[in-house]
C-alpha cells in the first residue's frame, strides 16, 4: 500500500491518501442553412468516466436542433413593414450527469482505513468495507425536447417564447437498506424526475427625439415533479426532517403536520385531545398549534404528515428599464419569485431559553389569556411544546415570494464642449445603488432567499456608490 494512512496507527505522525478520477469526451457538430430560411444542427458527443465500470463507462448523448425563418418566405412579403423578422425553432437532445457522486469508485468495492482495533498492547489499522457498490452504475440521462418562437414587429418589440419538457431518468440516488443489511446505503440509478415549463422575454425600444426607452421583462414557469423512487412512494430527506422526496411532488418538498390555526381554550385544546390523541410528549394546551387528522382515520398519528411546497419557485421574472434624455441616463432592474417557501427553524424566530437566546418580535402577537386572538403560538421553551419548529410542521413553512430592486444607476455625460482644451474626450458622472429594496409578506427580517433552516448564507449587501468614468 502506498497511502500513509494505511500505515501502523500507533507509529503514525503524518496522514494521506491517494484516488484516481479522468474522463474522455469526443465531440462532434453538423450545421447547415439555406438560404437564411432553413437552419438545421446536429451533435453528438461521447463521454467516458472513470467512476463507471468498463462495461457502463461510455455515455452516448445526441440532439438535433431546427429553425425555419417564416418572415423569409414569399408568402410573408406584404407582412414586412410592421413584421421584421418571424422564426419557429424545435430542439431534442439528450445530456448525461455524474455530478451526483462524490464517491471516485461508486462502481468498485473498496476498503477503508481507520478501523483501528486494539492488539498486543498496541493500536493497529484496520480495514474494512463499508458501502455496498454496483458495477452496473452508470450515468443519469436527460432527455429535452422544446418548441420557441422568436418575433420582431413594428421595429420596436421584440419576443420570444419558449416551451421545454425535461426528463431525467436513471437518477443516482442512495437505495435505503435496513439496519440489519451492516453496510451503508448504495447508490444506483434509480430515479426519474420531470421538468416542464414556458419562458417568455418581451422588449420594447423606443426614441422620440432626445428620448430614449427600452424595457426587457422576463418570465419563467416552471413545474418539477419526482416520477420514480425506485419503487417506493416516498423517502425521507436524511439530513433534514421537514423535507421528503415523494413519487407526483416537487423534489425535496417540505413536510410535516398540517398546522390547523391554534387553540384558543384549554376546553378546546382538551376536547381535541379526547377526539383525536397525542403523539408528542408535551400536553396540548391552549395556544398550541391544533393539527389536521389529514387522512380522516380519526386519530393524529404521523401517517397524518403531508407535502407543503418546495424551495423551488414556480415563476420567477425580471425587468430591465432603462431612460436617457440628452445627457442623463437612467436604469432599473429588478427580479423576484413567487410560489416559492422556506421552512425556518428556532434560531430564525428565537428561543426562551436560557441568557443568550433573542427572541424576534413577531412573539409580541403570540397567544395569551391578554391576547387571545394572537397569530403565534404561546411562549414556552422548546422542549415545553408541541409548537416549536422542530416539531415539523406546515405552521413554520413560509411564502417567500418576492420582489427585488437589484440596481438603479443614474448617470449625467458633460457635453464635450465643456471638456474641450482639458485633454478630456468624454466624463461621466454616476450614481449607482445595489440591492435597495426588498418587499416581502415575511414576519421576521430574513432574507426570503436565504436558505431553510437557520436561514444563515452571506448576505446580500446593500451598496450605495458615486463614481466618475473619465475617457482620455
């Protein structure tokens, strides 16, 4: 062996190891046009990974793409002063993945150094397998086809439109084995998943004398749906509790009990407990999240757990506008996203626990006998309620649909006679604000694209500049 982690534990002072990883691709391309009328492509490439067998090494990836420029045709002539220019496109293609390993031999069974076990005094390096692998993993394929239109009118707008259908198949996933199986889950390709969606930019340019006007919106739909889990409905997310992977539902969907408004009266919180149980270890009381008896068997159990939206936003959008007049410029952009949610945890909300917790201010409308109507739970400490976040539940997911102003810059152009015998060609003087506004239906100051959970990631920073382009 030549890894120095596989040298004696006892003696060791130093540590490493050593793993191959090379892929081959050959690539090839066909393009062809008729007159500016018909456009045809064809490609087809070929991969090799090393992290596949020999046998299941090679990936096999065509696609065909065709336009046909109708606004070229004799039958369009008379259309050709207000219709500049009018194509219909259509794709098919095929592209393999192997980003989802992280393993450099998924196919091959390999040993691990570091079960170290006491012998004759001394601390010895042990070896053993720990995951069972398949030779016969290969790559995932994602099968696209697509249909868009692009369209020129009036010399002023121009838009197109685009629809897809996305299907990935032979997803590499983790294939759960029961405890009494001794090694880890494997990997194999197992899953199936959908993509279909519609995108559409519009922009409009316009000058009237010294004025100028341009505007390019865009809007993207787009609809993600799990198609097979290798045979079962559903799989919890191993890392996270409130997120499942479920066969007809987004990928990585939140889940959990469906929160059903809270208990104003101990008498309800009491009555609902002789109707329908409790299986947590906290007492429902009054000020509780009440949750739905989802599947109607007239008890709450966790078969009552359901799908309640995805991070994934349904329609995002942008708009760019930007003005000038004479000498001063103007420009806006700005983007959001709606049918998108987030399920945050304690550390977003704050806890009454201990010195150092600091609860947020939406706790100022939480239930009490003084605040009966209040729209969050009572105020208890974490292991005190059946309430918290870390009792999954659709009460902590929340819409994060947005809008964003990412820029505005205004900036003035000194006319050039101003400049002339200063060696000065040209001098601009701009202002320019990134990400200054943020409108959101959230209770807590959070970014709505930080992440679930704890919602920790690197801030969008605001930034406001003045600056001076000098040309000489």
């Amino acid at each position: 062996m030549t890894d120095l982690d596989a040298g004696t534990k006892s003696t060791q002072t130093n540590e490493g190891y050593s793993r191959e990883l090379a892929m081959m691709s050959y690539f090839g391309r066909i393009n062809y046009d008729y007159a500016g009328k018909y456009l045809f492509e064809a490609n087809f490439r070929a991969d090799a990974s090393s992290r596949f067998s020999p046998d299941n090494r090679w990936g096999y990836f065509p696609s065909v793409s065709a336009g046909w420029r109708l606004s070229e045709e004799r039958f369009m002539e008379n259309s050709r002063t207000w219709l500049q220019s009018l194509k219909l496109r259509g794709s098919w293609g095929q592209l393999g993945n192997q980003d989802a390993l992280d393993d450099y031999y998924p196919w091959l069974v390999t040993y691990a150094v570091g079960t170290n076990y006491p012998f004759d005094g001394n601390v010895n390096t042990g070896i053993t397998q720990k995951a069972q692998k398949l030779s016969s993993i290969s790559w995932e394929k994602s099968t696209n086809w697509g249909i868009g239109l692009d369209i020129s009118l009036l010399s002023c707008l121009d838009l197109t439109l685009d629809y897809y259908n996305r299907k990935t198949t032979g997803i590499i996933m983790d294939v759960p084995v029961p405890g009494s199986f001794g090694l880890d889950p494997y990997k194999d390709n197992v899953g199936a998943m959908r993509n279909t969606g519609f995108e559409a930019t519009a922009t409009f340019h316009k000058q009237w004398n010294d004025w100028k006007f341009s505007a390019t919106g865009n809007v993207a739909v787009n609809k993600n749906e799990i198609l097979n889990l290798g045979g079962v409905n559903e799989m919890a997310d191993k890392d996270y509790g409130y997120l499942i992977n479920r066969v007809g539902s987004p990928f990585k969907s939140f889940y959990g009990y469906v929160a059903d408004g809270l208990f104003r009266s101990q008498e309800e919180a009491d009555a609902y407990t002789a109707r329908y149980g409790n299986p947590f270890g906290n007492k429902f009381k009054a000020g509780d999240i009440r949750y739905k008896d989802v599947n109607n068997d007239g008890k709450l159990t966790s078969a009552d757990r359901d799908v309640a939206g995805s991070e994934q936003p349904d329609v995002t959008f942008g708009l760019n506008l930007s003005a000038s007049w004479k000498n001063f410029d103007l420009s806006v952009f700005m983007q959001g996203a709606c049918g998108v949610s987030r399920y945050f945890n304690n550390e977003v909300f704050g806890e009454f626990t201990g010195d150092s917790s600091h609860p947020s201010t939406v706790w100022f409308d939480a239930w009490s006998d003084e605040n009966p109507d209040g729209s969050f739970p009572r105020i208890a400490e974490t292991d005190q309620t059946n309430s918290s976040p870390y009792t999954y539940s659709t009460f902590w997911v929340f819409k994060t649909n947005y809008l964003r102003i990412k820029n505005i810059r205004f900036g003035y152009n000194l006319p050039a006679k101003w400049l002339k015998g200063c060696g000065i060609s040209r001098l601009r003087v701009y202002y320019s604000g990134e990400n200054l506004f943020k409108f959101d239906n959230l209770p807590v100051n959070i970014d709505p694209e930080a992440p679930s959970g704890r919602g920790s990631h690197y801030p969008q920073v605001c930034t406001n500049s003045i600056g001076i382009n000098v040309t000489f």
